[in-house]
C-alpha cells in the first residue's frame, strides 16, 4: 500500500543508494549496460594513466639532470612510433565508441507495452499525468518490472530528467516532446533531480520516484492517491505538500519568492495596480487557480496557473488549510 | 649558437630596452611595440583571473554546507555565471595569444614586430571595450544564465543576453584580429633561414589557433544577429513562446564555443612543447607529428559542437555521429603527450618552475583527457552530463590545461619579459600548492558527478557534503598557492636579480637577444642556421 499524501516533504529529501564507489546502486533494466560501459572506460583510462604517468616519473628519475654538460639524445622521430601510438588508441577509441553506442541504442527506442505517463517540468515542479487523468506532482510512481516510457514537455524553460540509480537523462524542452524509458528492477525510494540549470530553485527541482510492486501500483492508480474523507484542512495541508507552494510561500510570516501566507485571510492586499482587495474566499480561489489575474504589489507574476490541475473540491481544500493560518 | 645572430656576440642586458625606451603613460597607450602590448594584455587577463578566482573561492565556500553558506540561490546563481564568463571570455581565451603569443611570437620568428602593429593596439583596445561591457552588462542585467545562455532561460532575462553576446562578440572581434595578425605575421615576417619546419611549437600552435578564431567567431555574430531579430523584431527563432526552437540555439552556441575551447588549450599545449624541450635540454621528439596535431585538432575540432548535446533532444543519429567524431579528435592530443613524453628521454631534465608546472601540465591534462572518454561514451554521457562529473573534467583540461600551461610559460619567459629572475624555491613552493590543491579540489569532483551530484546546484543531498567540503578546502590550498606565486613574481621586479639573456640555455630566437630585449627586437636581423630544438653538442 502507498500511503495517500499528506505529508509529503516540500522537496523530496530521499538519499542516492550508492552501489560500487563510484557509482549509485544500478536498479533499471539499463544500469547494468551503462555500468558495464563505465567499467570498460574506466580501466582503459586507468591502463593510459599508469602508462604514461608511469613513463613519466621514470624518465624524471632517470634522466634528471647531472651537470650542465650532459649531452642529450639527438633522436628526434620515429615513424613506427607515431603509427604506433595513432593507430593503437584509435582501435581502442573505436571500440569505446560502439560499447556507448550500444547502451544509448538501448535506452533510445521503448518497449511497444511500455507504460506511457506525462511529465511536465516548469520551474521548480515535476507534474506526471497517467493516462486514466491521475495528477500526481514531486512523485513518480511506477510499477516494478514494467518498462514505463515518459513524454515529457517543459512549461517554461528547459529541464532535465535524470534519475541516478536508473542512469537515464534526458533533456525537457518547452514546445517539443522528448522520450525516455525505463524498467525499474527493485521497489524502493529514489530521488529524481533535475539536470538542466533552470533558476534559482534548480537544485531543490527534485521528486520522489517511487517503485512499487505492480499490485500495489494497480490499487494507487485507482484511488488517484488520495484520501478523499479526511476534513478539508488536513487534506488542504497536505495538497500544499504535495504542489510545493511552499517553496515561495512561507507560513510564519517571511517573504519568499511569494508573499506568506500567514494571516492571509480577509486581510487588505495591494494589487499591483494599485487596487486594495480583501483577501476573501473568491480572491483566495482566484489567486491560487489564475495567480495572474491579479498580483501582489512587490511581486512577480511567476506563480504557475493551477486552473488546469487542481479539482474543485482541492481549491476548496486548500482555502480551508489557508484559512487557519492565523 | 644554434640560431646564431650574425657575428655579434648577444648584449646580456641592453642599456635601453623596451621598457625603458619610452616613458609615460601615453607611451604605453598608444604603442604600438608587441612587447608592450602583449605586457598590457598580461596585467589585463590577470586581474580577470583574479576577478574570477575570487568568485570561484565564493562559490567553493557557499557549497561548504547544503543550503544557505553565506549567499542566497540568486546571488550564487549570478557568481557561477560571473565566473564562468570572466574565466572563459575575459581571461582564457585572450590570455595566451594576447600576453604570451604577442610577446614572443615575433622574437621567435626574428622580426621587429607583427605585421600590423597598429591592429595590434587596435585588438588590445577592443579587448578593454569588450571587457568592460560584458562585465558591465553580467552585472547589472543581473545575468544568472550561466556562462552557456541557454534559451529560452536567457529569454527572461530581457535585454542582458544580447547585451553580453555583442560584449562577447567585440572580444571576439579582437580575438579574430590578433590571428589575422598572427597568420600573416607567420607567413611574412620569417627572418631569413626560419623555414615552417624551423618554427617553433609555440608559433604553430597559435597558427592553429589563429585558424580556429577567425573561422569560428563569425558564427557568434550571426548568432547574436539572429538574436536580435528575434528580441527586437519578434521572429521566432530561439524562443519556443514565439514559435522558435531552443535547441537551435544551443547547436549555434556550441558551433562557437566548442571550437573555442581549442582555443583555449592549443595555445597551451604550444607552451608545453617549448618549456619541455628547453628544461630537458633535448631535441623535441616527434616535431611534425606536434606541428600536425594541432592542425588536425583545429580542423576535426569544427565537428564535434553536438557532443554538448547528447541528451538534449537533438536525433539519435546526430548524437551517433558526433561521438565517433569526438574520439577521433581524442588522437591528436594522445600523439602530443606520447611525444612530449618521449622528449623526456634520454634528456636532462632540470626541475626548474616552468619545468615543474609542465610536469604538472602532463599529470592533469592526461586526467582531462581520459575523462573526456568518459563523456564521449554515449551511455555513459547519459549518466554523467551535467553532473560535477563534468565539471571536473573541464577543470581538469581548462585550469590543469591551459591555466597551468599559462603559468608555466609566464614563469619560462618572465626573466625575457622583466629581466629579472623570481625565487626557484618559491616558484617550486606555488607550483606544489596549485599542484596539490587542485587535484583535492577537483578530483574529489569526478567521484561527486558519478555518485550523481548535479551541476550548478545551489543546495544538495546530505550525503554529498563530506566531498564538497573536502573541495572546499582544496580551493582554499589552489588560492595559497596563487597568492604566492604572485607575491614571487611581483618580488622579483624589485629585488630580483637581473636575468642574463639565455637562463634556461633556449635555442629558440626569443633567447639570442637581450632580456629585456631592444624595441626592435634585436640588434641585426638574425640569420638562422639550425631548427629551434637542436640542443647537440656541436652546437652549444
Ligand atoms: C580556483 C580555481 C577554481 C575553482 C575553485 C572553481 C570553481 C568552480 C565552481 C564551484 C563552479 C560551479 C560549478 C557548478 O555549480 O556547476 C565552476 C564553474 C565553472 N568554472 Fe571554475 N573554478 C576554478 C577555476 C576555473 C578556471 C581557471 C576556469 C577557466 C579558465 C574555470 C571555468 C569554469 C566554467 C566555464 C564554469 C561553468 C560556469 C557555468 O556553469 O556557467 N574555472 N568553477
Ligand atoms: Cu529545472
């Protein structure tokens, strides 16, 4: 069982699982090759490091300088050495090439029964969309054992999609569709972290993906992941987890990115425009639905518009949990 | 004397030379002698590294703890930015042809000065005015791009990217201008006897990159064009709000900037062939094939922009061909470190600083480069683009690179450039600390990226921060190291003793002539006999 979000972390602070030294615990379908490749490459380098640097100190022992008359060797090439050391790397190089262009391929082309879910990144939030209308944001839940292929698109700037125990990434562009796929192979926590540099809450763009038995994925995509009888300010408080508003909405009274929220309702709010509002439910309902319809003097429109996800009785959910921050 | 100077014997110290021939302010602005220009383009680059440094120290100690150190997200996000460009537009793309390749270049090739003095004075110009703006416009644009600008990001930032781009463009402009300078300079000023295989490494090198700089910097003027069209007349090119498309942008920045990076680091790679050769007493090893490569690195170095963009949305097929691209251009740098190493053997090699910082060169670059097979791999690219992983390796080639083949070749012709010699023990001192800083900064960092540790991340995981304090402190031992350097350096214009004309023993031309030398260069147009690196006893 999941248990329904209500008190999901505002930014998802699960740990990498580390595998070898180097490189996290491997649990998709991809990692092995990916890990396979990065053994071949690593051992290649450290072959030419010990080879050269060797020959280096060597040298440097070996020929330092013992007076100011020492004659040194006049020989100045070597054809057989330049093929040598052009044609051996180059082999070596080539066979690198292949190795990572076999695990790319891999990762590049879907299984035809993946599972396909919607990710939209904007800043500073990951949104997925499963095909029966469930939104689920800051958590991906996938079943184990089933390749799962995202679409992914970008609301504002560019994202990137990189999730370490899986070894995939790939770039979310706004205005385009980019893909990728994976199988994940153990149930567990794992963080998601967002790749390409997107603003000032870049390194806090992270979500939790969740590999879940596929039983227990069924029942969760049912129930759309929540928990639908518990009183509104409960519920409210945990949709304000779930969406991250408070990522630029403190509640004890400190400005972020937003204004706080606390003692928000039916107090006096200066638009920018000039225009005094009282803060009432009909304003609350239109600030956190259509952000922009009217902004608070000293602030940017940057607030995203919540009118295409949050449901009717959410809004009324989250009025409810604002209500009570006196 | 291998390159002899006819018949006279070389004056160990001139009476006048030329930086006492003139005095003045106005003598300085308005010169149009290599030497001094070359001089004026050291102080210049150097307070933009020292500009750039600082704020790598800010952010190196802002990453000391997850969360808030000592600034907020928006002020660490404009100092990477800020870094970055200082670092790659201010400091390493002008400071070694613009200091050391003005300064030398035409001593090397027994002339009185470039072709063009006057363009010459005109780049240094162009450098200060392009300069001043792109800093002027980072600052107050507040840019927080990144040093990349990526689209649609910059797009919110209003006018600053197109500002920044034409700042960066006028830099490109002098840059474009020292090469033509420099490629005509090679081909007409050659005192007699001084055939193309009789050039030194270092004049090759900047022949290679003069190449590069004059072929790739139109690119990022019709960027900038396209840019404007877009910002000012609304044609969607960029910006997917006006129906444009952002990863073109990213093939426009990269088709300028990968090129770019060579040169950055062919410059240096010249360096390194001329301070080995000359502090291990023997014959280059492998001339042609040095000379080649760089020829080879400039030209396939056009062809591989894509692999910035591997996981970028651009075709599986595009991403498949500029990785084997990319491993072809891995062979040219392999053919110079097997020939710099073979330049060691059976030579007498003296530990000198400039040697000791080409050591250094050869121990970081070769970790730069093999890393940079790690990129290259397209599955292991997916995994670790964008992660620290990345950003050591570029430290690795630009700072373990460039930087420190900079360092050293500013060491190697200082007593030419100064007529005064710095403290061995010093020199020796700052190299250790930069030597040892840098490898705990930056190595640390290889390990960070693969354990997935993100770039550009303001805050991170909690089990990262053992390795990032670690780096931490090793930026602090990478700026001691600094720091001393610059005290020796400094030092030794006042108490240092006075340089003869040849302290390493050098067969290249810029070592037949006095230190400091004449304005005109040298006394009588010297006639070459022998090739630049022939250290053989029936010559010395
Ligand atoms: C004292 C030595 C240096 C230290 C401690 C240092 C540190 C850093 C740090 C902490 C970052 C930010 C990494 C990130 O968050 O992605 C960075 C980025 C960068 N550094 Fe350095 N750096 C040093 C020297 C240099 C040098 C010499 C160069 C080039 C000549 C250079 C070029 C860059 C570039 C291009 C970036 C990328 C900026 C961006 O992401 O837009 N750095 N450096
Ligand atoms: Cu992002």
């Amino acid at each position: 069982m999941i248990a329904p979000d209500t008190a999901a972390p505002v930014a998802s602070q699960e740990p990498i699982h580390q595998g070898s030294f180097w490189l996290p615990k491997a649990v998709s379908t991809l990692a092995p090759g990916v890990d396979n490749a990065w053994n071949i490459v690593m051992w290649v380098c450290v072959f030419f490091f010990v080879l050269v640097i060797g020959t280096m100190l060597y040298f440097m022992w070996k020929y330092k300088r013992r007076s100011e008359n020492d004659v040194t060797s006049n020989i100045d090439h070597s054809a057989r050495l330049e093929i040598a050391w052009t044609l051996l790397p180059l082999i070596i190089v080539m066979a690198l090439f292949f190795v990572g262009l076999t695990g790319f391929m891999n990762s590049a082309v879907a299984p035809s029964d993946s599972f396909e879910i919607q990710v939209t990144g904007e800043r500073w939030l990951w949104t997925f969309i499963y095909p029966n209308g469930t939104i689920s944001p800051t958590k991906l839940i996938v079943p184990k054992g089933k390749p799962v292929r995202m679409v992914m698109s970008s609301k504002d700037v560019i994202h990137s999609f990189f999730v370490p125990e899986f070894r995939i990434k790939r770039d979310v562009i706004p205005g385009q569709y980019t893909s990728i796929w994976f199988e994940a192979t153990e149930a567990g926590k794992y963080t998601l972290e967002c790749t390409e540099y997107c603003g000032q809450g870049h390194s806090d763009m992270l979500a939790t993906v969740e590999v879940v038995e596929p039983e227990a994925f069924k029942q969760w995509l049912e129930s759309g992941g929540e928990d639908k009888n518990m009183p509104p300010a409960k519920r409210g408080e945990g949709l304000f987890a779930k969406w991250q508003c408070g990522t630029c909405h403190s509640l004890d009274g400190s400005r972020k990115v937003g204004p706080s929220l606390k003692g928000l309702f039916n107090r006096d709010e200066t638009m920018n425009d000039g225009k005094v509002v009282k803060a009432d439910e009909n304003y609350l309902r239109e600030s956190i639905l259509v952000s922009n319809a009217k902004v608070v003097k000293g602030y940017e429109p940057v607030m995203p518009l919540f009118k295409d996800t949050l449901k009717d009785d959410q809004v009324d959910a989250l009025i409810a949990y604002i209500k009570e921050q006196k | 004397m291998a390159q002899a100077v006819a018949d006279s014997p070389i004056p160990e110290q001139s009476g006048t030379n030329y930086i006492n021939a003139q005095k003045g302010i106005l003598s300085w602005l308005l010169t149009v002698d290599h030497k001094r220009i070359g001089l004026m383009y050291l102080a210049s680059t150097i307070i933009a590294f020292a500009l750039g440094g600082f704020f790598a120290l800010m952010l190196r100690l802002e990453l000391l703890t997850p969360k808030r150190t000592i600034m907020d997200a928006a002020t660490y996000n404009q100092a990477f930015t800020l870094h970055g460009a200082v670092m790659v537009f201010l400091f390493i793309i002008p400071a070694v042809p613009g200091a050391i390749g003005n300064f030398v270049l035409p001593i090397m090739l027994g002339a009185k000065d470039v072709a063009f003095p006057k363009l010459n004075l005109l780049s240094l110009y162009l450098y200060w005015t392009g300069a001043l703006f792109t800093l002027s416009s980072l600052v107050t644009g507040g840019l927080d791009t990144g040093w990349t600008f990526y689209v649609p990001y910059s797009a919110t930032t209003g006018g600053a990217v197109v500002k920044v781009t034409l700042g960066v463009f006028i830099l490109g402009f002098s840059s474009i201008l020292t090469g033509l300078n420099f490629i005509v300079t090679v081909h007409k000023l050659r005192a007699p006897g001084v055939s193309w295989f009789r050039l030194p490494l270092l004049v090759w090198a900047l022949y290679a990159t003069s190449v590069v700089q004059i072929l790739a910097t139109p690119v990022l003027g019709i960027t900038l064009v396209l840019l404007m069209m877009e910002r000012v007349l609304h044609i969607g090119i960029f910006d997917p709000a006006l129906g444009g498309d952002p990863v073109l942008f990213q093939h426009f920045f990269w088709f300028y900037s990968h090129p770019a990076v060579y040169i950055m680091i062919l410059p240096g790679m010249g360096i390194i062939s001329e301070i080995i050769s000359v502090h291990a007493k023997r014959r280059i090893f492998g001339y042609k094939a040095i000379a080649f490569s760089s020829m080879a690195i400039a030209l396939i170095g056009f062809l591989v922009w894509g692999h910035h963009m591997f996981v970028a949305g651009q075709s599986h097929m595009a991403a498949t061909i500029f990785s084997f691209l990319t491993f072809l251009v891995a062979i040219p740098s392999g053919v110079k470190v097997f020939n710099w190493l073979l330049t060691l053997w059976r030579g007498s090699i003296k530990y000198t600083t400039p040697m000791l910082f080409a050591l250094s060169f050869m121990f970081l670059f070769t970790i730069g480069g093999l890393t940079g097979l790690f990129c290259g791999m397209l599955s292991v690219d997916m995994h670790i683009h964008d992660t620290y992983f990345v950003v050591a390796h570029f430290h690795y080639v630009m700072m373990g690179g460039t930087v420190i083949a900079f360092v050293g070749g500013l060491h190697h012709w200082w007593p030419k450039m100064t007529g005064k010699m710095y403290g061995e023990k010093l020199g020796a001192l700052s190299c250790a600390l930069v030597f040892i800083g840098f490898n705990a900064t930056f190595f640390t960092q290889f390990i960070l990226g693969s354990r997935g540790m993100p770039r550009r991340y303001y805050n991170y995981l909690d089990q990262f921060q053992p390795l990032h304090q670690f780096s931490t402190v090793g930026s602090w031992v990478i700026g001691l190291g600094f720091i001393v350097m610059a005290y020796n350096l400094l030092a030794s214009l006042t108490s240092g003793a006075r340089a003869p004309a040849n302290p390493w023993g050098g067969k290249s031309l810029e070592w037949q002539t006095a230190s400091p030398p004449i304005t005109e260069n040298f006394e009588v147009t010297p006639k070459v006999t022998h090739g630049p690196y022939d250290f053989s006893p029936e010559h010395q």
